[in-house]
C-alpha cells in the first residue's frame, strides 16, 4: 500500500528534487533584494572613499595622483561607477517599495 508521504529528497535520498525552488520563494527574493541594497550602497561608500583618497594624494602631492593623464580617468571611473550603482538601488528601493520582482536579466547584469 502506498504511502501519503509526498516524495523529497529527505524521505528518498536518490528521488529527484523537489520542483519548487527555494529561491522561487517571495521571502527569499525580498532577502536578496534587501541584501542588494546593502551591497549597492556599500559599493557606492567604497568608490566615494577611493575619490576622497585620490583627491587626498593629489592634495598632498602624490606623484601619481599629480598626474593629470592619470587622476581625471580614475576620478572618472570612479564617479561613472558611482552613478550607475546609484541608479541601480534607486530601482531596487523601488522594486522593494512596490513589493514586486526584479527581472531576469537585472541579476545577469549585476553579477
């Protein structure tokens, strides 16, 4: 007589996995979401703290940094980088705001 018990991995360990996906879950996309906001503006501190140094060098007379041919491609870099982080956590403080998914394609980019 066969059994009620539904068929996981845990009750047979060779059965095939389950066709509901953790990660499918609402509560873990709204964790992912909330640590990429974290991960956003923490890149954002990062990039502002390394335009803060190299303003820092230039200021004090670093070599380098005293180099024109070098320092405005780094601050540029740097700034550019800013802004699209920053245009990705206002989508994704949005997203969360509204309570719906971000797309596919968002979490290629983002890797």
């Amino acid at each position: 007589m066969p059994t009620s018990q539904p068929v996981t991995p845990a009750t047979q360990p060779n059965a095939p996995a389950s066709r509901v996906s953790y990660t499918s879950t609402a509560s873990f996309e709204a964790r992912q979401l909330e640590a990429e906001q974290w991960r956003l503006s923490l890149l954002i501190a990062t990039y502002a703290v390394l335009i803060a140094t190299w303003i820092a060098r230039r200021e004090m007379g670093g070599f380098v940094a005293a180099t024109n041919l070098v320092f405005f491609p780094a601050i540029s870099t740097l700034a550019a980088a800013i802004g699209i982080n920053a245009s990705a956590l206002i989508h994704v403080r949005r997203v969360r705001a509204r309570g719906t998914s971000m797309p596919n394609w968002y979490w290629l980019f983002g890797a």
